[in-house]
C-alpha cells in the first residue's frame, strides 16, 4: 500500500469484501475499476446495459476495519486572522491566493492580503475561477503558480475555487494536464501545502479528498480522488460564511444537507461517520431557512459551519451515493449550481434507494424530528417530502428542465452517472435504465 493510497480506496476495497456472494455489486465495482485504468476510454458499455441486474443484499454491515481522515480545522469567528501564521507554519514564504472574482471584491480578501504580506510573505492572486471550474482554469492558474515562483497554494472560496487550488496543487508535484488524475490516487507525489478557507457553507472540500473539474470538452464533470488532495489546514471563519448571497446560501445548504443523507446511507458508512452525518444534519435542518432569512444571524452562521464540517467530514470518510452520482453529469451539461441540482435529485434518491433499503433513511427523518410512525418506507417518503418541502422553503427548483435539463440528455447523464465513483457506495445496485427513469421523474 502506498502513501498516496485513500481513504476512499480503503472504503471501497473494504465494502467489496463484504460484496461476497453479491455478485452485481461485485461487477460494478469491476467496472469502475477497469474505467479507472482506462482513462478517456468511452463511459458508454462500461455499466448500463452490460451489468446484469441482481437482488440488492438484504443487509450490509459497515466495514470491519474503519479508516478515518481530517485536516487540520480551526473554526471560530476570527478564525481567517490566522491565515498568515499557518501558511508559515506550513513552510510557505511565496503562496499563490486561488479566489474568484465575487470573492475578491470583498472586504475578507483585502484582509486576508493585507495578513500574509505583514507578516511578510510574497504573496500572489489568481481570481479567474468559474461556479463550475474549467480544466482549463486550473491550467491557468498553474501557470500563475509557475510565474510566481509558488510554494504552497491558499484558497479562499466556495467548493469550486477550493477544488481549483487542489487542481493547482496536483499540476505542482505531479505535472501533466489536470484530466489526467481523474478516478481515485492517480496523483502519487505529494502535493505542496494547501489551506483552505471556505467561504460558503455547504461543498466540504476544505475537508475532502475530491476535487471536481469540469471537462467542457467531454461536457461532465470529472471526479478526482485521493487521500493527498486532502487540504492541510481548513480554516472556518463563520463571518465569511454570512456574507454570500442567500441564493447561494440556500444552494450550499441543500448541498450539505445531501451530504448528510448520502454519507449515512452508503454501504461505506461507519460509526466513525454515522455521528457526524446525523448531527450536521439535524443543525443543517434548524438552520438553512433562518440563515437564508437573515444572513446575519450569528446562531445560524455558526451552526452551518459546524454542519458543513461536519457533513464534509462524514462523506468524505463514507463517501456517497446516486444522487451526487447523477448530480456531476449534470453540472457538467448545463453548468448550474451543485447544490441546486442535488436538491432536486435527493428526494427521488430517497425514494428510489428507500424501496429496497429504507431503514437507515427513517433514522434520519428521526434525526430532523418528522413524525417515525408507521413503516421505515413510510417514514423514508415523509424524509423525501420534507427535503421537497426545506428546498422549496430556501427558493429551490423543484425541476431538472429548471436547470437546463432536456430529455434528449438523459441517456448520456445516466451513463455517465452509472460510471461515476460515487454510485458503487449507493445502497441500491442500480442499473442504467433505472437511473434513466430517476432522471425523468426530476425532469
Ligand atoms: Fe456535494
């Protein structure tokens, strides 16, 4: 096993051994893996149709032997004045800032800039990161790591300028194009030292091993892995969290939300991730709307930053499940928000996973206090009903065609979905024509 080995890779082996005697499930996760040797090579006959569908197991128990990841976290208000002292900490003395435009024209960046050159470092900025980052902004941003001499890369951002300093970051050691490391530990060198500074509250990248680049040329979105990609330090600074604008707050939000419910419901969960999965979202669910309503909330801030840590925590430990599966392809195609997209899909997910296994779902709906009368599967649909009914509450789409999406795109979003790495820990072996239908009834 070697260093760059992840916690995911760790997850999944350990989830196939308890795939024995499970044939299907055994199969797929043989596709992804032959995909994963394969880079580029066409996503259409990997799974769908090729998979024979077999009976889901009627009981998964967690893996035996837990493997448990996490950076460094300092969290607090105030928390972003630290900045400066952890990146000489980290042994930068020329970091390169990865910010997006929004950000940069807040009062947090002038303050981040002013703290690192104090102290003194030679600092420099990179700005030009989009929602859904483009390859081909990491390599620019790469570009400006080059021009700049740089030795450890700080990211001060939402989701996606986090994932384009970790692209950055892998550029730095391990060279070559940025599509290149896509699938699970194909960046072997160690990265330089990355910190992280969200400024939303919802994707958990600041705590992950992922990182999500769109491939525009592919038209998706491309899932890189790996226990390196974890940042060094995550730094949570509840003030920056409430200055974004409530659309994105609502989107984040929801993102978290998804987290929670996927992380707890993967065959890769553990008692490890159980915890963290259900308090996250208990917070998220007495929260989202009150920090949508008031931004300056402090009680509400605070809350989402601990559930979003804590949500980032449990999935990317456990890692998740069909929705964030059929959510990247989508992202990828249309360019919409993730938390949007993931908000529209998680309640047919529920509905669909809750059919075969839909106990775990009502210890969640037990979670966020919705009435458990009745049957798991029961409970499972009111779980599926209240998400509608949060998301719709924090100005949610209710539809994929709200996003963008038309019907002629779902048999290339299902095969694409059927590839990604997200789907082997769904807790319902799915086949491509189901996945098919889920995206029709979000249509
Ligand atoms: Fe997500």
């Amino acid at each position: 096993m070697t260093p760059a080995e992840s916690g995911m890779r760790n997850a999944l082996r350990a989830y196939r051994r308890g795939c024995r005697g499970d044939e299907g499930r055994v199969r797929q996760m043989e596709a992804v893996e032959q995909t994963e040797r394969a880079p580029g090579s066409s996503a259409a006959g990997v799974l769908g149709e090729s998979v024979t569908p077999v009976p889901t197991p009627t009981h998964m128990q967690p893996p035996a032997v837990v493997k448990f990841h996490t950076p460094e976290v300092i969290i607090g208000r105030g928390a972003l004045e630290s900045v400066a002292e952890v990146a000489i900490g980290l042994g930068m003395s020329r970091p390169l800032v990865v910010s997006d435009a929004t950000v940069r024209a807040t009062a947090w960046h002038g303050e981040l800039d002013s703290s690192l050159r104090r102290l003194p470092l030679a600092v420099s900025g990179f700005s030009d990161v989009s929602p859904n980052p483009r390859a081909e902004e990491v390599g620019a941003a790469f570009t400006a790591y080059l021009d700049h001499g740089a030795d450890g890369v700080i990211a001060l951002g939402g989701g996606s300028v986090i994932d384009a300093a970790k692209g950055v970051a892998i550029m730095a050691t391990n060279g070559g194009h940025i599509l290149r490391y896509e699938g699970i530990d194909r960046a072997r060198l160690p990265l330089p030292p990355v910190i992280a500074a969200p400024t939303t509250a919802g994707s958990g990248s600041d705590v992950s091993q992922f990182c999500i680049i769109n491939d525009s040329a592919r038209g998706t979105k491309v899932t890189i892995v790996g226990r390196s990609l974890v940042p060094d330090v995550s730094i949570v600074d509840p003030r920056v969290l409430q200055t974004v604008s409530s659309a994105v707050t609502a989107q984040s939000g929801m993102d978290v939300v998804s987290h929670c419910v996927e992380a707890y419901v993967s065959l890769a969960h553990s008692r490890m991730t159980d915890g963290l999965a259900l308090q996250a979202l208990s917070m998220a669910w007495s929260s989202l709307a009150r920090l949508v309503d008031n931004p300056a909330d402090p009680e509400a801030g605070l809350d989402m930053a601990y559930a979003t840590l804590k949500a980032g925590m449990a999935f990317t430990n456990a890692i998740l499940g069909a929705t964030h599966a059929m959510s990247h392809p989508v992202g990828g195609r249309c360019d919409a928000a993730h938390g949007a997209i993931n908000s529209v899909l998680l309640p047919h997910v529920i509905r669909y996973n809750a059919q075969a296994h839909p106990a775990r779902y009502a210890e969640l709906g037990d979670a966020i206090g919705i009435d458990t009368t009745g049957s798991p599967r029961v409970v499972a649909d009111r779980l599926a009903h209240a998400v509608e009914s949060l998301a719709q509450r924090v100005g949610m789409p209710a539809r994929l065609a709200d996003l963008g999406v038309v019907a002629e795109d779902i048999p290339m979003l299902a095969t694409l979905a059927m590839r990604d790495a997200c789907m082997t820990t769904n807790p319902r072996l799915a086949t491509a024509d189901e996945i098919a239908q889920l995206y029709r009834e979000a249509l």
